[in-house]
C-alpha cells in the first residue's frame, strides 16, 4: 500500500510525527487510496523556512520566466487531464466528466496565470512636478498560505498557488484531508515544471506542501508569523476564526466560504431549459460545490407544473461510482458529510415541516451500499424562514419556494446570509436587467445554472461568503501582490510637493 509524503524544499519528506491518515474511495470504502501523513508544527515551520528562504531568489526571476513555469504546468495538466480525473473521481467521488472539467480549469487557469506573466501591468501617472515621473509596479508579498476544501481538489488550489507564483511569491499549501492524493499529483506537475524551465537555477521551495489536519496544520498556519498571506476556500465558520486570527497579526487574507444559492423560475421561462440547469445545479456534485443550487424559488404560476416535471426525472437520475459509464451522480465526500445531509432532511421532516417529494433516504441498493451515497432529495412548501431555506446544507437536497411576482423572488433570493452565486430564468429582458441589479450575490446566471464559473472571471461573494476579495481572472491578482510608487526626480533640485508647486 502507498505511504504519501509532504513536499518540503524541493523534497518528498515523512512527517516528523510518524503517522498517517488512511485516503478511501467515497464510492466503495473497500477502496484504500493510500495513507497520508498527519502533518505538525515542525513540519510547517519546516516548509515556511524552506519557502522564506526560496523568496529571496524567486521573487527575482522575471515575471514571463515564472509564467513560462504555469505554461510548462498547464501542458503537463492537459497531456494527463485523464488521469487526473479519474484519480480526482476515486478519491472525493464526483463523476468523470465533472473530475475532467475540475482538471480543466486547473489548465485554463495555468494557461491564464503564464500569460499574466508577461502583463502584472503597473500605472504611471503624471507628476504635479516639472522633470519628474510617477510610476507603480506589482511587488510580490513574501510566503502565502494556501488552505483549500475537498469539493474543487484541483481547480481551487491552482486558483490561488498559480497567480501567487507568477506575482513572485513563495507557498505552503494544505490541501483538505479528504482529498490529500490529487493535491500530491499537483505539487509534483509544478515541480517537474520548475525543473524543465529552470534547469541548473532551480529553487528549492517555491512549492510546499504539507498534509494534516486544519486542527493541527491549519492553526500553525494561522500562528506562524513568516506566512504573510493567507487564501483559504472553505466554510464560513473556520473562515471567521482564520480572518481574526489573521486580522490580529495583520496577515492578508482572502476567503471564500459557504453559499445559499437559488435559482429563479419565472412564469414565462423556458422551462426545458430551467429543469436541466437546476438538475445539474442542485445535484451536479452530488450538491457539494459552493455555487450549488440550494433553493429553487418558483413563479406560483408553474410551481406545480414544474415541480412534477423536476420530481420525475430526478427519480430518473443514476447514483454509482462516478468512473463508471452512464452514473449521474456520486456519493456525498464522507460519511460525516452524509449524516450532515440526512440530519438536514430531518429538519426539514421535522423541525421545518415542509413536505418531502423526492428521496430523503440513504441509497443503499447493491453495490451502493458500500459508499456514501444519498438519494437526490426534494422538499415542496418550503418558507424562507425554515432552516432548509437558509442554512448550507452541502448535499444533494434541494428547497422549493413560492413566488408570486419578480420583486418577491428577488426578496426570497437575498433573504439568507451569504452571497455566491444565483440565476433567473426568464425570458423577460427587463426582469433579467433588474434581477442583475438587484440580487445581492458575487455571481448572478441569466437562464444559467448556478454553477459554471470560468476561470477568466472574478469569483467570490458577497456577504458571508468572503471578505471582498475575488479569484479567477485579473481580479486575484490584486490580492498577491502590493503596490509600490515609485518617483524619478530628473530636475537636479530638491522640489517639494504640494509646497514649492501651490
Ligand atoms: P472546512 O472549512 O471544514 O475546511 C476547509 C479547509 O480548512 C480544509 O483544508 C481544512 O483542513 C481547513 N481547516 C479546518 N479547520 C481549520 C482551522 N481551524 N484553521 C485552519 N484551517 C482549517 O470546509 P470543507 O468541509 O473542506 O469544504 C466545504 C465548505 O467549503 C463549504 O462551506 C463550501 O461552501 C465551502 N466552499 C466555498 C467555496 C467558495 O469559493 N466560496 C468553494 C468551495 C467550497
């Protein structure tokens, strides 16, 4: 069986505790993936040195050399795109295509990151000065921390170390515990990558990596005082505790957290086209990516139409391991994650009152029952005050509401506390116009699923769902660098602003 390593100063190294923490199939927990170290202190402070010390050289190697590493880094992704997926399928359950499409947007995100190399455009400005210039440069920051969730193993971790790099900065990256395997396979593509474009001027360390647990590897992250930044995807509740910590040593920090997401059907939609995108958005994932669709929030004009259209093929859906041909849908992450969602479905049951019309239940027929599969789950007769309409579930349960007009659903809409992502379908150009105006979320679909972000475009949220910053596009790379101002004075005299010119 497969013992993994951490990956410090350019080194695959044991964790100094000695132990591990075993990696199964989702799908079939007969599956042993491998075992991976539970990671300590030392470890970090280990990998933070050998990225501190990396800094120094790294942060001089031009901005087009370091873009010609993610270039190297995106080919590497494309040659083996398969591979990857089907590993990625293995360890966190989601299907192939949609492992495919995660690997995807790794590539497209190392392609965007190598092309930035050759932009990290500045500013210059006039100076209110005769004989003098003003210009501003991108500087890197020093030694990021990446901390990333299980949903998104491969495109979330690319979305933060990959502009970090190309701005100049060193990393130490702690991927989720549930998916250790394809952050393995990514540190291992950016090494190789370093090596081929670097050559005999290879730097140790501009890539860490060090397994564990947030408990123990997380925190050391948070209290280590030569980690200057922080991105961290995950939920709003460790995304709290980061931002304080973090606030008090005055690191910077970038979070993404949980998500609420609905989609709007209003009463003249395409409805075809409405029932396939909320089928990929409430159950794509098996309902576990952050822009998940979580409350469908219908016109009462076609609430029951649509509801018995969506009940039948949802009940059609197919659950299995996601590498197998024909499955539409893969088990939930883990079995903590599963009774997370059945403790969900009990709310609503029983707490909430709303009425369940599809699933409710573990899948448990044949080979099924050897995962951690639960069947696609509906609840009618929702109201935006029940638990199940307001709290992420992160599963593959989905809240019906009822709306009598657009301004009613926009008010449903925005009636939780976080601010990902949304859509409306309508084929109503002035409702599309308003809802965009209107609905308070990071990312807003007009006849779109709530999922399918593009790597080329700012992601994030508003609300509890970040701190205001975004990834994907040119938007990140605001975040991985600092600004510096620069003056040229060429007047040969001591001029003094705002003094000698007013
Ligand atoms: P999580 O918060 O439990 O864990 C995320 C990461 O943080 C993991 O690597 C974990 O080990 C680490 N961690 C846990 N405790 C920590 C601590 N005290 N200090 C430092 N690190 C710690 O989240 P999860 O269960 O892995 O992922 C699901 C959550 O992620 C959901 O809430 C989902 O909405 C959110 N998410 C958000 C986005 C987004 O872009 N907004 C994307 C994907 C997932």
């Amino acid at each position: 069986m497969d013992y993994f390593k951490n990956f410090i100063n350019g080194e695959w190294k044991d964790s100094s505790s000695g132990k591990y923490t075993e990696n199964r199939n989702p799908a079939n927990t007969e599956d042993l993936i491998g075992y991976f170290p539970s990671s300590t202190k030392e470890d970090v402070n280990e990998a933070v040195k050998a990225a501190r010390e990396a800094f120094k050289k790294w942060r001089l190697v031009p901005a087009p050399k370091r873009g010609d590493v993610l270039k190297v880094v995106g080919d590497i992704m494309l040659q083996r795109k398969d591979d990857i997926a089907f590993e990625m399928t293995r360890e966190m359950g989601k299907v192939f295509a949609e492992t495919k499409g995660d690997t995807q947007e790794g590539i497209d995100t190392a392609y965007y990151a190598a092309s930035e190399g050759r932009r990290l455009f500045g500013y210059n400005a006039p100076s209110e000065l005769p004989n003098k210039m003003n210009l501003s440069f991108r500087i890197p920051i020093g030694v990021g921390g990446i901390i990333t969730p299980w949903n998104f193993p491969m495109a979330i971790p690319t979305w933060k170390i990959f502009p970090a790099l190309v701005c100049g900065n060193t990393v130490v990256f702690k991927p989720a515990e549930l998916t250790p395997k394809t952050a393995n396979t990514l540190v291992k593509i950016i090494d190789e990558a370093m090596h081929e474009v670097l050559g005999k001027d290879y730097i140790p360390g501009v890539v860490n990596l060090i397994h564990g647990s947030g408990r123990v590897v997380g925190e050391c992250f948070l209290e280590n005082k030569e980690i200057d930044l922080i991105s961290f995807t995950g939920s709003t509740v460790v995304g709290k505790r980061i931002n304080e910590v973090g606030g008090r040593e005055l690191k910077r920090v970038s979070l993404e957290l949980g998500g609420k997401n609905a989609q709007i059907v209003m009463d003249d939609a395409n409805l075809e086209l409405a029932l396939d995108a909320v089928l990929w958005g409430a159950f794509g994932t098996t309902g576990q990516r952050c822009t998940a669709t979580s409350r469908l929030i219908l016109h009462e004009k076609i609430h029951d139409k649509f509801l018995k259209m969506l009940v039948e093929r949802v009940n059609k859906l197919k659950l299995g391991y996601g590498n197998d041909k024909g499955v539409d849908v893969g088990p939930c992450v883990s079995e903590a994650q599963r009774e997370t969602v059945n403790d969900y479905v009990k709310i609503g049951l029983n707490e909430d009152k709303a009425t369940l019309v599809a699933g409710g239940d573990y899948a448990k027929e044949g080979n099924l029952a050897k995962g951690w599969f639960y069947k696609p789950t509906i609840f009618k007769d929702v109201t935006p005050d029940m638990r199940i309409a307001k709290e992420e579930i992160f599963g593959p349960v989905l809240a019906v509401l009822k709306c009598n007009s657009l301004d009613n659903a926009v008010e449903i809409l925005n009636g939780t506390e976080y601010g990902l992502s949304s859509s409306i379908f309508t084929n109503n150009v002035n409702d599309a116009f308003r809802a965009v105006r209107d609905i308070q979320a990071g990312i807003t679909y007009i006849n779109g699923a709530t999922i399918g972000a593009e790597a080329h475009m700012p992601f994030g949220g508003v609300k509890a769902t970040g701190n205001g910053h975004r990834e994907g596009g040119w938007t990140v790379y605001d975040f991985y660098s600092e600004w510096k101002a620069v003056y040229i004075d060429y007047s040969g005299k001591l001029q003094r602003a705002q003094i000698d010119n007013y």
